[in-house]
C-alpha cells in the first residue's frame, strides 16, 4: 500500500481481477480516495472489496460499448468522478503465424484494443467536462515490432501504443494526461502457461510499484525492466535485414 497523501483521486482499474490490474488495484488501496475495479468475474471483484479498504466492484465484460458507458456513469455517480483510468484488460495466446486463429485473434481485438477504446470512450467527456484526467493504457514491448508467435497479441498492442499517440496529441488542450504502459514479461496467469524462457521476468506487483512511479510522474512512455524493454525497443530503429535476422537467430534457438 502506498501514502495516501499523493492525491490519486477516485481511479478505475479495468481488468483488476487478476495479474497487473489486481497488483495495481491493491498496491493503491487506501491511497486513493476510490478504487473502482472491474472485470468479468464477479466474485474475484466481491472477494476484493471485502478484503480492501478504498475497493468498490463494478463487474464489465470491456467488449461491450454501453455496458462500458454505463459503468462508468455508474462510478461517477457514486464518487463524483473519474480522476485517473488504468485500462489493464487483455488476453494474450501463442500463435504462430501458419496456424492463424481468427477467432481467437478477433477475440483479443474485442478485449485488447476495443475493450480499451470502449473505456476511453467512456471516461472522455467527464475529463473533458473537468479539463483534467489521466488516462493509463496497458500494452506490451511485443508491440514495438512484430515478435515470432505473437500473431493475435502483438498487433493489439501495436495498436494501443499508435492510439496513445493520437490521444495524447489531440487531448493535451484539455488537460487530459495520457500514459502508454509497455513492460517486459510479467508472472500473471496469463504468462504462466508460456514454454519458452522469459528473460527479465518480473512480478506483478514489481510491475504495479512501477507503473504507480511513472504515473505519479505523468510519464507517457512507461517501460520496465529497463534492459529488456529498452533492448526490445531499439527493434523499432533497425534496419530490417538486421531486426530480421535476429528473429531468424532467436527462432533456430
């Protein structure tokens, strides 16, 4: 639990019933004024606000538009506003690219990017209303380039980041902070299930404290570990034949 005294206002963690957004939600219990917390299971956010202090459940399946809107009308009744949004909701498979799933990759475009938007949508015009708000989108470094095996992750988290962008350039004149989230591996559930090694690996809650320091400092870009990400990021100002043939190194290994 951090210090209440850092003025977090009334936040909403989307995909808090589990992995980063549960990290996040409990690291920020008590600090903030309200932590509204949603997901799809019901009974994960019911355990969470009993066991928290500053905890109300909100359950929401992100893909739906107007369940999404109503949610957060929902919230700001009940606490007056929508300081600060930390949109955390994915899905994630492995899937090489000559075995392409399309349901499986509409779904992560539902629950990834759209479920995302969705939430946007729906917190903008109370920020807009009050020329003030923060606005935190969870995506990955497999977004920075297209990563072996990653077909129906990687391009939603490409997206996100390229949305981040847009928003911050076109919200800036109302006050609306924006945050692109892109850590390294995580243990969540949903990375547990991975076969392969994953260098630099780090908690969730690890991954939580330091989301929490980049959001305090409204940084745009927040990415961890720093040599992992940081190493994964330079793929995006290689030339092509040399990103491609450590992708052709690292797939023979």
């Amino acid at each position: 639990m951090v210090d209440r005294n850092e003025g977090l206002g009334t936040v909403w963690v989307v995909g808090a019933s589990s992995g980063i957004g549960a990290s996040f939600a409990r690291l920020i219990d008590g600090a903030a004024d309200h932590v509204a917390v949603s997901a799809r299971s019901k009974d994960k956010l019911d355990s969470m606000e009993t066991d928290g202090r500053s905890l109300a459940a909100f359950p929401l399946d992100v893909t739906s538009e107007s369940a999404v809107a109503e949610t957060a009308e929902a919230i700001e009744a009940r606490f007056g506003s929508i300081d600060l949004v930390v949109i955390c909701s994915g899905l994630w498979w492995m899937m090489p690219s000559d075995d392409l799933d399309i349901g499986k990759m509409r779904a992560a475009m539902d629950v990834n990017f759209f479920g995302a938007v969705n939430t946007v949508k729906a917190v903008l015009p109370g920020m807009k209303r009050r020329r003030r708000g923060h606005i935190v989108l969870v995506a990955s470094v497999a977004g920075y380039r297209g990563l072996p095996n990653a077909a129906a992750y990687g391009p939603t988290k490409a997206a996100l980041m390229n949305l981040a962008e847009t928003l911050k350039s076109d919200l800036e004149r109302f006050g609306i902070d924006i945050s692109i989230v892109n850590p390294g591996f995580v243990d969540t559930p949903m990375t547990q299930a991975n076969s392969f090694d994953m260098p630099g690996i780090i908690s969730a809650d690890d991954t939580a404290r330091q989301m929490l320091a980049g959001i305090r400092r409204k940084r745009f870009a927040i990415l961890f570990p720093a040599v992992f990400a940081n190493a994964v990021r330079l793929g995006n100002i290689l030339p092509n034949w040399l990103f491609f043939w450590g992708m052709r190194r690292m797939m023979r290994r």
